[in-house]
C-alpha cells in the first residue's frame, strides 16, 4: 500500500490524481502532517508525500531503522514539478516509484542512487540475496576498481563491469553461489541463486519441526545454503500436509506440487514401495526434486526422532541448472520515443547484446556499462540467431534485437525455431514498419490488411505471386516490405500489375520511406501513378481496397460503420 500526504491544496489536488489512478494501492491519509506521516509509516510499504523535502526529512528522521525494511518515500514539489526519491531508493523501490510519480504527474524523476546515476545495477537490486559488503564492492564498481566475478553456479545476471577469473590480492569479489558461507571474506559479496529444489516427503500430519530440521540438516550437512533454495517439491497429494506448508512458510519458498504419475516416470536411484503404496509413485523427494531436471546433491535422507519412533518426512536435495534467458525485442521503426519502455527495460537487464551492427548502433546508449556486444552485418541472421540461443543456454541474460516488431520479418522465426524448452524466451512487441507507415498516411489499415514481403531470398516467387493474387482477390489493403532492390527490380512492377487487375487505376497508394526516422518522407498517389523506379529497401507500400479514398490529402480505408452510410 502507497500511503498518500499532503499539506496545501495544491498538493491535495496532486494527491487525488494518484488515488484516482491508483485506487487498489493507494491510501489517504488525513490529519495533522507529522501524525500521518508517522502512521503511514508504520502501516504503508511506501509514501508519497507532497510536502518539502526538508520537512519530510526531520518528520522520518526519528522513524527511520532499517533501509532494508523502511518504507520507500517520494516526495513530489508544491508545483508538481519534481517527483524525489528520498528513502529507500532500493530496498524500498523509491526509485520505481519516483518515475511512476513522474509519469502520471508530468513531473520530472529526481533519482540520486549512485548506481542509477551511472547505470550501474544495484547489487540490491538483483532480486537475489546479498550478503557482505554491498557498499564497498559497490563503490568499487563505481568507481572502476578491479571487481572480480567468482560465479560457481551459472546465472542469467544484468552486465556488470567485473572480470571472469580468479581473484586477485586485495581485489573486490562477486561470489556467486550456492555453498554455505559462514562469513563474507572483507570486500566480499555473496549472492544467493535460487539454485536449489528440495523434495520433500512426509506422513500424513508430520510436524512441521520435523520437517525442517531434517531440511535444514540435510543443506548443513551437504554444506549448501538455504538461501538458495528455490521451493519445496512434493507430490499432488501432499499439497495441503500441514508439516511440509509449514516448513516452506518458514523457509520462505512456495511448496510446487506434481502429480503421481509424472513422478513415476523420473528415474532415482532409492525407489520404495512404501510411497508406491500411499501415493501412487515409488518415490517422492528424489522425484519430485529431480522432475525438472538437475544434479542430486542430496540423496534420500529420513528424518531422525528422539523417540525412536519411524520417520514421519524424507527429504533429498537438487542443483537445478540456470535457465538462460533470451529476449526477442522489436525496436520499433527507428524513432527513441517509438521503443516501448519494455524493449528499454529488456536492453537494460541483457548482460549479452546480438544484433545487426546498424540497429545495435540506434541503441548503443541505452546498454549498461559492461554489456558484452556481438554484432554482425547484413545476411546473418540465422548466425544471430544460433548465437544468441548458444549465448541463453549457458546461463547469459541475452536480448536479439530487431527493427519494428521482432516477430514480423526478423529475428523472432529463427531463434525461436533454434530454442528448445531449455530456455527462457521472451518476446518484447515493437510498432511495425506498416504500422508507423499507417500512421504517417493518415488510416489506410482502417479495415483488413496484410502484409506481403516481396524478397524472393527465402521465398519463391511462385508463392509470393500466389499470396498477392488472393489478397487482391478478396479486396483485401496490401503493404508490401522489401519491395524492391538493386537485384530484384521486377517484383514490384508484376505485383502492382496483378493488383491493377482487380482494382480501378485510381486505387490510393502510399509510399513511405525510413517511417519515423530523421530522414523520413511519404507521399500519396495512386496504382497508375506509381513509378517502382522511386521506390528502394528502406519503403513500405500500401496499397488501398476498393473502398479505400484520400480525403484532406490522408489515405483513408472506412470500416464500414453503418452511420458513415447513412443520408446526412
């Protein structure tokens, strides 16, 4: 819950704009200033004040603890000019926060937060467990001392500016791991993948101290950290055991469930007949952590009673290996304010970039410090695209870029046609060069339309001919890509002809050349005028229906609303 305080009317005024906007996690808070804003500390999980910064500071000054469970606060001006992350930038989300502020006010995002400042990742931000010396290691990074990634479990990580190898006297450490760690060594941080699966097993009304501390013996023992253990997995019908849903709620980590059958079929090296009998599979800890794959650290282990009396829980523990991740992003036709603030946000998390070297150039100021580039020319797509699913299956965090939308005539087909389930892949949409082109020529996408490639490099042309005579025949608007090139100059001219045959010379048509791009031009003619000399790679054409008209010098095809037939 975002607590809400202001003063004046003007900040009340801003004030109810957010609870408008925000109504399920927003709440006011009336009253004198100092008493809301002491209750809505202890009760929200951030504040957005629309006070002064300096009286927002002496009224949090006695309340502050811990900046990894303060509350986050903004504060935003009388003006509402300025949206500032005050406290808790971080472990708060101030920062977030303050560009949500900004965004929905029109106010400017004021963030000071070193890292964010240098586009730097917070190592708090990771979404991962920290521990040591975040404040030195980070200030090495910021300040470009020698800061040396030891990764003993591969993990999809944002781009930090470390280096892969041992490391050196006296040098700054990233530890990435799993493995029990008594104490961070001095210039040390530890980061805790969620790298661990332990099965869990256990008799019907099994105590929940049983349960966990056979769990917790079994990661001690084996010298494994808790910290990174991602769920525990049992069986369907053991969902609900009160004993296992207890010790995850303790552990912090969700209880998965899979069910008997598929349990069965997983291979494990202690099967028993007992849990064959009761549930329906000859095991259930193994199984169950090893279902999704992974190395078995931690054999079946039984937990131990005082009184003697038989195991009520199994338990046995699995290395799953990292997930890579790649991102598909589309980056729109070309203009920064037509990249969607997710394509952002995705080019910001890769550790690792591919893409052609020109789109690469477009977006080179967006990458974090430290992003590793792989870049190449014209006619390697199918290399990007086994690149960057080699990159993702040995644990990167990997975006492909595209121009317009990554899965209209780019990179999306060829990468996703190289991935298998080993991965994870996400698409990022982006505005399509037909789109953009749309928008420029006023609304000839107004009724059904497609699109048609007219590059025989990867299609014959007998399919291509085939495809525009249905779209002319069913009076269908036509955007052609790739519509002509110094080596193919004929395409264009023979689709033009099949759509004059269905279509009055007049039919509107328009050219737009590099949409949205500095040197962006468009004109509208018509299928008779258009000379394909005029017409090169960086065009897109689109060609009207039957009911398609210029009106006020825009392209215009009508969805056919009944009221545009009806007699004025």
């Amino acid at each position: 819950m975002i607590g809400l305080i202001s003063a004046t009317a003007a900040g009340a005024a801003a004030r109810d704009r957010l609870a408008a906007a925000w109504p399920e996690r927003t709440r006011v808070y009336d009253g004198s200033v100092p008493d809301a804003v002491r209750r809505a500390f202890g009760e929200c999980e951030q504040l957005v004040c629309f006070l002064a910064t300096g009286a927002v500071v002496r009224l949090l000054a006695p309340l502050l603890g811990d900046k990894a469970s303060d509350p986050g606060v903004v504060c935003v001006d009388e003006a509402g000019r300025f949206a500032v992350s005050l406290v808790g930038g971080h472990a708060g989300g101030a920062n977030e926060l303050a560009v949500e502020v900004g965004e929905l006010l029109g106010a400017k995002p004021v963030v000071t937060t070193a890292t964010d400042a240098v586009g730097v990742p917070g190592l708090d931000t990771l979404g991962l467990p920290v521990e040591g010396d975040v404040a030195g290691v980070t200030r090495a990074l910021l300040d470009g001392e020698p800061v040396v990634l030891e990764a003993e479990v591969a993990w999809p990580l944002p781009p930090l500016k470390v280096a892969n190898k041992g490391a050196d006297e006296g040098a700054y450490v990233i530890r990435l791991t799993d493995r029990a760690v008594e104490r961070p060594a001095e210039r040390e941080v530890v980061l805790r993948p969620p790298s661990l699966v332990v099965g869990v097993g256990a008799s019907k009304d099994a105590p929940v101290e049983e349960v966990l501390d056979l769990v917790q013996g079994a990661l001690r023992d084996a010298g494994l950290s808790a910290g990174s253990v991602a769920e525990l997995a049992t069986v369907d019908a053991k969902a609900g055991e009160p004993g296992i849903v207890g010790a995850a709620e303790r552990l912090g980590v969700p209880v998965v469930t899979y069910g008997a059958e598929e349990l069965a079929l997983v291979q494990v090296p202690n099967p028993s007949d007992a849990p064959l009998a009761a549930v329906g599979t000859p095991s259930v800890a193994e199984a169950a952590a090893l279902v999704r794959g992974g190395e078995l650290l931690v054999p079946k282990r039984k937990s131990e009673r005082a009184d003697g009396r038989p195991a009520m829980a199994t338990c046995a523990v699995v290395r799953r290996p990292a997930r890579g991740r790649l991102a598909v992003v589309g980056l729109g036709p070309g203009a920064r304010d037509l990249l969607t603030p997710r394509a952002k946000a995705e080019l910001r998390r890769a550790s690792v970039l591919v893409g052609l070297d020109q789109y690469v150039d477009q977006i080179r100021d967006l990458l974090r410090p430290g992003t590793r580039i792989l870049e190449s020319g014209l006619g390697a797509e199918e290399e990007r695209a086994r690149t960057a699913v080699a990159e993702a299956r040995r644990g990167q965090a990997v975006a492909l870029i595209g121009s317009g939308d990554a899965g209209v005539y780019a990179m999306a087909s060829p990468a996703l046609a190289e991935a298998s389930d080993d991965i994870d892949v996400v698409g990022v949409p982006g505005v399509t060069a037909a789109l953009a082109a749309g928008a420029i020529l006023g609304a000839p996408l107004g009724h059904d339309h497609v699109s048609i490639s007219l590059s025989d490099l990867h299609t014959p042309w007998e399919v291509i001919e085939r495809r525009v005579r249905a779209a002319a025949e069913a009076d269908i608007v036509v955007t052609f890509y790739n519509p002509r090139s110094r080596g193919r100059d004929w395409q264009l001219p023979k689709a033009l002809a099949i759509l004059a045959g269905h279509r009055e010379p007049t039919t509107p048509v328009g050219v737009v050349r590099n949409a949205s791009r500095p040197d962006e031009s468009s004109r509208l003619t018509t299928l008779q005028a258009l000379d394909p000399a005029t017409v090169d790679m960086m065009t897109v054409v689109t060609v009207g229906n039957t009911a398609t008209r210029q009106i006020a010098g825009r392209m215009v095809t009508p969805r056919g609303y009944r009221w545009q037939e009806e007699p004025k």
